[in-house]
C-alpha cells in the first residue's frame, strides 16, 4: 500500500488524523508524515508478557487479559467518575477501574476480551487493576497498546500515547513502504544496518527489545552518518575554493614583534605557525582550529598569521567572545603593534554611534588593519576593504553557525579559530569535522603548577589573609564569585558585598575593585586597565574573567562557591594565575552538596591537564548530560548521543571521508537517494540546530 512520497505528505492524509488532530500534531513540529514517522519513542514498555494479578503484589504492574463479566459506573464525588469492570482470567475473577473516561463503558460489553495494564491493589481477596493502557481484542488487527513491546513518545502535548500510537502506526502501515533505502549497500552489509521500512517499524512497534535496538542503532547511525557527510562536503567546497589574495613572505614587521616579545616561541608555538604560514601561502583558504589549553599561548600565533596579513597590505580581524575579553586583545594588541606603525582599532556593541561611523569608513577604506573586536564584528554594516584573515577567539563560546559569519566578510579570508578544549579531543572532530588541526601541546617554560586547595566556607577568611600577604609580596589576586542566570540578581548583589566586606575587612590593605558584566563599558574598562597595570591589587569579579583574561602577575585565584561551576569553567578560571615565573595558587571553596561537586573538586586538584579535564567531566555528568557538550555548539540529534555512541561517530565519520574521497560529487547512480537524503539533510538544518 505505497500512498505517495512520506517526505512530501502532510500528517492529516494518515487515517484517523484529520485536520484538527493535525493541529496538535503541528505543535508538536510534525507536519509531513516522515515527521511523524521520524518521531522516535522516547522508550518502551514491555507489555508482551502476562503478567497475572494474583501472583503479584499491591503496587506492582501487571499486564493480564480478561473478559469482561459485568461494568458499572459511579461518581463518589463531583468531578470523578470511577468505571469498575468485573472480569475473569484462567485464574479467577479481578477488576479493572477507570477514571474519569466515561467513553469506555459502552465498549466493555460483557463477553468483550481486554488487554489490561495497570497498577495492582490487592486487598481481602479482592483484585483490583488501576489501568494505565489497555486494549480491547477485535481478533483482528495488530495489538498496540497492550499484549506487546509497546512504544513511548516524548511530549506529546494535547496527544495521548494512545494516539500518537494510533497515528504512527496508521502511518506506518500507509507509507513505510514509500521509504527506500538511502544508505549505500556497502555500509549497510558491513555495518549490519537494518534496513530502512523494516527499521521504522521496528523502533516504533518492536517484536522484540533485541530488533528495537538494532532499528536504534540504525537510525543513529543514519544521522551521524549525514551529519559527517555534510562536514565532509562542507570541508571540500573550501578545499576547492579559491582565495582573493595573496600574501608576501614573512618581513621586518613580523621579526621586530617577534624581537620584542621578551620571550622566545616555544617549539609547539614554532610547529603551529609554520602550518599556519603554509596554509596561508595556499591556494584554498585556510580553515583551521587551532587547539591549546589555557596558558599555552594561542594569542602570539594568532598575531603573527594578523601580521602577515599587515605585511602584505591586507586586513585582519580578531573576534572573542566577550568585550572584557576583545578590549584586553585590543589593548595588547595597540602595546605591541602600534609603536611599529600598525593601525589597529576596536569594535563592540558599546562603541558609540558617532565613533563607530567614523571606524566603518576607516574600515571601509582600508585604512585600519587589524580590527578586533566582538560579535559587533559580524553586523551587516561592518565592510572590510580587504579581509584576509579572520581570527576567531575561544570558539566554544559562539554557536558554530557565527563560525561561518566571519568569513563571509572577506573574499574567503584565511580562517583560524583558537579554542580551549571544553570538550574531550576525540569529540572535537565531531563538532569541529570540517577544519585541520593544530595543536598546541606544550605550555611556555618555566611554568610551575597552580597548587589547589579546597577549603570549607569557614575558611575563607584565612584564605583572604594570604591572598592579603601575597599582594603585600607585590602579587596580585581574583576573587571570583558564581554568576548564574536564573539568580543573576542574587549573584550580583553577593558579589557586590563580598567587595565590600573584603575592602573594609581582611583586604582593606590592598586595592580591591569590583568587576561585572554590568558594569559600564568605560568602567570595565578602566578597571582591567588597572589591574593590568598593577594599580589594582585584588579584582572581585564575576565570571566576566573566565576566558581569556591575562596578567602574568597575578598569583593567586579564590573561587567562591565552587560547587556552582562546571568543571570546565574551573579549568579555565584556574589558567588566569600561573602565567608568571612565581608559584600561584587556586583555593576552591565550596560547601560540597552532591557527589558530582565533590569529584570536580577532587579532579580539580588531580590535574592540570585541560584534555584530561575535559574527558573527566563526561565522565562526572554521565552519558546524559549534555549541557557541557551543548555549550560548545554540538549540533542535536534526535537519537544519537555523540559520548554514548562515540565507536559509531567514529564509524560514521570514517564512512563520510571514504565516500567523499572516492565520489567527491556523490555522483555515481547509487549514490542517488543518498544525495536527496543529504539535500533533505541541509534544508531541514539537521545537525545545525545550534545553540549559539
Ligand atoms: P591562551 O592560549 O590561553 O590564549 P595566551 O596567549 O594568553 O594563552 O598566553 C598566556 C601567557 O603566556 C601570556 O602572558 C603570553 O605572553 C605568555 N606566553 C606566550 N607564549 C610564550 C612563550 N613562548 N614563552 C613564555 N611566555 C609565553
Ligand atoms: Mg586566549
């Protein structure tokens, strides 16, 4: 019974579905049928197995067919109807009760056979079912909602399960024969893939745990298949791509920066340039993430490919996740390149409009070189004269959609994106599968160890106390304190009086000043400026500081409720202090609630490593916390869970690349469905769902 394309055909064709039922439907985001189809069981009960009342226990579930002998109604109370049905099995005679669906009395005839299945409630010799599902037997026909593996769906909102089951299963026997497979033969056998019809009926209505698994796995197969594909294209249009521009060799501006850096490249550093520069002397433009953990000094690399550009006459931009974050790059930036002539200028949403119109034109003109910047960078108005390299700054805080933004500025600048590791290595090519990689796998000499402590509340008085010696040593300290959006207001006021109950008490020898991210642009401003500058002794901040933020001369780093950060975002608090040659020191405080908090803290203190960190968190959250992943702009499946499916990712991926690399086009006539699965893939933004 093949009825018409399932991808093309909307929800209310499905028997049983008329238009307002497809309203409900449409809520949901389903329209076409392949929607419904495609709406996968959040889980199963196992209803295939009789389960007989008098065996059990009051509270149990039991699942037992009876025939109904006699069926009351009454309402005990205003607003609740009980439907009482006597009924006999093999073994005796039990009840079954209803609540409030009045509809069902005129389908419990007596001699009617039903599938029962409900909660048990036993007492003197009386059984009694609380149904939850049941399912009356006709002789013929599928049983769906009982006497079987039997499908749940997410929210389903105004639907029932006994619906979407109805509707699904309708829409299943109507078109499941419109679905031909699209995956290719050779992956199918050698991944022993279940086959596309049989796998739609199977993951909503299986004959057994064993195949609805397989129909699963299928179908997670199927998206990161296409998901891997579409990186896999993505990577090869840039590949074939030509640039706009072209650079001269490495010159005098170039050697001076490096000459007064006052330190020498580390051989990681030296390593990741040199694909820098090579990649930047190709044809294609360069699309390259750039990974090193905090500290490892990503920002030197991302100069010299910005100077290269200077060099050759052409423009740069460095865009970063914050305006604390871009005003410090730019401020950085203007030490060291303006003393040898290059303009550089900033951008943010902050900049005043005058300001900003006179920086467009210059812009424009070509007369800026190096623009840095925020996400103000990407607006409309914002027009380069030549753009040939984009730097994109700790990347996991963007979307990865604004990822193709920044480009789009140029004639296919040369694109370097730098990030810390929030997620594990072998996760990265998933979100990152479309760039080469760099790596910077070594920190600058000289560097000693953050010790970490954890200390109770009680204790941070005593911390305070050192943190107060240490600046009297001519150090200087963060104290950073949870800011969280559902209590922003909270947050910021604890944090506001934690600054002035440090500057009146334990620290009021040194100079303390607040930082938030409401705070005004000028005053942020002024007071990183400061504290850079070593007229500030101690920052009280919120997690404005988290990335990126760099004074060498701070040693020691206090965070306050600990237990409320992520251990990521602990890792990158943490690589604020150590950047000097003096010992620095990080002190967890925390009143330790759950486990989770307790293992972070410990992690904490057990490594340095970023990479290492990163994977511990999986570990920690677990399979099913997302949110860390989510953060780093990881695309949503519908099945697939990248951590807990992490062999077939990497399956998929190998798959992708092999196919690409032998059919660039996909071209070949098997190929054909494929290609129309991967044109439905982009037009339905599967995979790109950011949250960004
Ligand atoms: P990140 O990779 O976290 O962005 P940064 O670029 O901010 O790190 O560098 C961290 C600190 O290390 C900065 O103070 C920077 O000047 C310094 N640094 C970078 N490279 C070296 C090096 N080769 N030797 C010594 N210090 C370095
Ligand atoms: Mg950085």
């Amino acid at each position: 019974m093949f009825d018409g394309d399932p991808y093309l055909t909307q929800v209310k064709y499905v028997r049983m579905i008329g238009p307002r039922r497809a309203g409900q439907l449409a809520r949901l985001g389903l329209y076409t049928v392949h929607e419904l189809l495609y709406h996968f069981p959040r889980e199963y009960v196992d209803r295939s197995r009789l389960i007989s009342p008098f065996e059990r226990h009051s509270g149990d579930i039991v699942t037992v067919v009876g025939r109904v002998i006699s069926c009351q109604h009454n309402q005990p109370r205003k607003g609740l109807t009980v439907t009482k049905a006597a009924m006999e099995c093999a073994r005796g005679v039990f009840y079954a009760v209803w609540f409030n669906q009045l509809h069902i009395k005129k389908l419990l005839k007596p001699g009617t056979r039903v599938y029962i299945s409900g909660k048990l409630n036993k007492g003197f010799g009386h059984f009694e079912v609380q149904v939850q599902d049941y399912e009356i037997i006709t002789g013929d026909g599928e049983s769906l909602h009982a006497g079987r593996i039997v499908p749940v769906y997410p929210s389903t909102g105004g639907v029932t399960q006994r619906m979407m089951r109805t509707f699904v299963h309708a829409a299943l026997e109507q078109w499941h024969q419109g679905y031909r497979e699209f995956l290719p033969r050779r992956v199918m056998d050698e991944e022993g893939l279940m086959a596309l019809p049989e796998a739609l009926k199977q993951v909503h209505f299986p004959d057994s745990h064993a195949l609805a698994e397989q129909a699963r796995r299928r179908f997670i197969f199927e998206e990161l298949f296409l998901f891997q594909l579409q990186l896999a294209l993505l990577r090869r249009n840039i590949v074939r791509m030509q640039k706009g521009h072209s650079y001269e060799p490495v010159s005098e501006l170039t050697r001076k920066y490096i000459a007064g850096l006052g330190f020498m490249l580390t051989a990681a550093q030296r390593r990741v340039v040199g694909e820098i520069m090579a990649d930047m002397d190709g044809p294609h433009p360069m699309n390259r993430l750039l990974q090193g953990d905090v500290g490892s000094g990503k920002t030197v690399v991302a100069v010299l490919m910005l100077l290269r550009a200077v060099e050759s006459g052409l423009q740069g931009a460095l865009m970063a996740p914050t305006e604390v974050l871009a005003e410090q790059h730019y401020l950085s930036l203007t030490r060291s390149l303006v003393p040898l002539g290059v303009r550089v200028a900033f951008l943010s949403g902050g900049v005043p409009a005058k300001e900003r119109r006179a920086l467009l034109e210059q812009i424009a003109a070509g007369e800026i070189s190096i623009i840095v910047g925020t996400q103000a960078l990407l607006q409309k108005d914002v027009e380069f004269k030549k753009l040939a390299v984009a730097v994109i700054d700790e990347q996991h805080r963007f979307g990865v959609r604004q990822r193709g933004n920044l480009p789009q500025k140029g004639v296919h600048p040369d694109l370097l994106i730098m990030t810390a590791t929030p997620i594990p290595r072998t996760l990265s090519m998933t979100v990152y599968g479309d760039l080469d990689m760099s790596v910077i796998d070594a920190l600058p000499p000289g560097r000693q160890p953050v010790r970490t402590y954890y200390v109770a509340p009680e204790e941070l008085s005593r911390v305070f106390k050192f943190a107060a010696r240490q600046v009297a040593e001519g150090r200087q300290a963060y104290v950073v304190c949870p800011l969280v959006e559902e209590s922003e207001k909270l947050d910021l006021q604890a944090a506001v009086d934690l600054h002035r109950q440090l500057a009146a008490g334990e620290l009021h020898e040194c100079r303390v000043a607040l930082l938030h991210g409401r705070m005004k642009r000028s005053d942020k401003e002024l007071v990183m400026e400061q504290f850079r500058s070593g007229n500030l002794d101690v920052l009280v901040s919120t997690t404005v500081i988290e990335v990126g933020v760099d004074v060498p001369n701070a040693s020691v780093m206090v965070i306050v409720d600990a237990d409320r950060f992520g251990l990521a975002q602990l890792h990158q608090l943490r690589g604020r202090v150590g950047r000097g040659d003096s010992q620095a020191h990080c002190i967890l405080s925390a009143r330790l609630r759950s486990r989770e908090a307790a293992e972070r803290i410990k992690a904490m203190k057990a490594s340095q490593d970023g990479f290492y960190l990163a994977e511990r968190d999986l570990q920690i959250r677990g399979p099913g916390d997302m949110a860390g992943v989510r953060q780093s702009g990881m695309p949503e499946f519908r099945l697939a869970n990248i951590i807990r499916d992490r062999d077939l990712l990497g399956t998929a991926r190998r798959w992708a690349k092999a196919l690409i690399g032998d059919d660039p086009e996909l071209r070949a006539g098997e190929y054909h469905l494929l290609r129309l699965a991967l044109e439905r893939y982009n037009k339905e933004g599967s995979g790109y769902h950011h949250i960004g």
